[in-house]
C-alpha cells in the first residue's frame, strides 16, 4: 500500500502522524516542526542575541529526548553561528557533543556534573534543576533543556499525587537560576514526538538512569499519562499550562510574560 503524502509539503511520503495535531508528516517536516519550537523558545529571550553562546543540559533521566534535543540544537547553532557548552553527567554528557559536533562539525566543550541524588522526585525536570545550579553564579548563559510536555505533566503529578508537594518551577518554559537563564523549548511538544524522530532519524541514545524508578506508585503514573499521550494529547498541553498559569501567579507574575525570580 502507498504511504500517504506529509500533509505539510504534500511531496515526500508520510512517516509519521502526530497525536496532538493530527498531522501526517516526513521526517523533514517532522524535524522543522521540533527545530520550529526550538527556535521560538529561544526567540522568546530579548538578550543575548544569537551568536553567543548556548548551553544545552543533556538528562541521563531523559535519554532519547536529550539526543533529539542535541542533534536539533546543533541545527540551530549552525544556521546562527551560536558556540556550545555541554554541562551534565558524563554518560549523557559525552554523546551529546558527538551529536552537536557531527552538525556543527566542531565538538563543543563540554562540562561534567555528577549528580549523585535526585530526591524527591528522580525525573529530568529535577536533573536538569540540579544541573542548572552549577551555571547559577554565570552571567548572561542561556541554558537548553530538554524537557517535554511529558515530562512536566507526569513530574507534577508524581509531586502532587505521591508527595503531596506542588509542582516544580522547573516546569515553566523559562526561569532563573541565579544569573542564568534556563530555558526549555520543546516544553509544548509531547515526548512521543522526541521518540519517533530519534527513531526515525537513527541517533544514538546513551544508556541512562530510570527516571522515577524507585518512586512507589510512579508506575501507575506513567501509564495514566501514556494514555493521555495516545488518545487525549490536549488533555496534556491544557494541564501543563494550568500547572504553568499556577506557578506565575504564585509568584505574581502575568500568565503571558516575564521570568521567574531567581530560585
């Protein structure tokens, strides 16, 4: 049976039907549609302009979404001449300035931190907190995560359901950790993407700790929001933004703008 034609350049054969949107797409539009959220994550920031320099977070708790992440970042420092940094563990550390380097063809440096714990909540969206903390006293650093819509609704509902605790800044598309910015793009997009497109494209995906796996009733969880992924997909953009609209407020920040103060 003939592939139908991506719905987007209606020239190439369809490779894959995103949940949310609907769309059938090939792995070029596919990868435009990732690079076009990644691009107006950091287009969102007034300064520093592009040519700087941009540091991407990779997460051991996150391996494929870290080596989607990777190879799409290296896209962009290519087109905008931006320089790289690498900062995170050496497992995911490492692959990840292969990916950028074999864009960029220049291998980035690269920074290693050891993260030893993880608790309350051993998931990307408190690696990539405790990460941050080391770029906390670097001015003007735009930090990279990469986080996804996934990744926040099931962080915060491991906090609210199991511990009882509020959902972390860390879910915001943006905030501060002492000078630096960190900034998480692929926020709006569902991880299963992220999946499909490293799959599809053939990255290497490092081996990596189990996010949330010794966190009892966590498995529950990640089944309940895997099945909103596959048959509810707006049911997780509207929670990720009621979480989002939550912490603003809390803080007294307008829903539509602006940081979070220094955490």
């Amino acid at each position: 049976m003939t592939p139908p034609l991506c719905t987007a350049c209606g020239r190439r054969p369809a490779v894959y039907r995103r949940r949310a949107s609907g769309e059938a797409l090939c792995l070029k539009c596919l990868e435009r549609a990732l690079t076009k959220a990644l691009r107006r994550g950091l287009a969102s920031l007034a300064s520093p302009e592009y040519g700087s320099e941009l540091v991407f977070i990779p997460l051991r708790s996150s391996p494929i979404a870290s080596s989607g992440a990777a190879y799409l970042l290296g896209t962009l420092a290519k087109k905008y001449s931006n320089k790289v940094l690498v900062v995170g563990h050496p497992d995911s550390a490492d692959l990840a300035a292969e990916l950028i380097e074999g864009v960029i063809k220049e291998r980035p440096e690269v920074v290693y931190v050891n993260i030893s714990s993880l608790e309350p909540v051993p998931g990307p969206v408190s690696e990539a907190r405790a990460v941050a903390e080391s770029l906390k006293e670097i001015e003007n650093v735009i930090a990279v995560t990469p986080i996804t819509a996934t990744d926040i609704i099931l962080d915060s509902l491991i906090r609210l359901m199991i511990y009882g605790m509020r959902p972390c800044e860390c879910a915001l598309p943006r905030y501060l950790v002492g000078n630096a910015v960190i900034v998480s793009p692929l926020s709006r997009v569902l991880l299963t993407d992220i999946n499909a497109y490293v799959a599809l494209r053939g990255l290497p995906v490092t081996s990596s700790s189990r996010a949330f796996a010794d966190v009892r009733g966590a498995g529950r969880l990640k089944n309940l929001v895997a099945e909103l992924e596959r048959k509810s997909p707006e049911t997780i953009y509207r929670f990720v933004k009621f979480f989002q609209a939550v912490l603003l407020s809390d803080r007294g920040i307008p829903q539509n703008g602006g940081f979070s103060p220094s955490l």
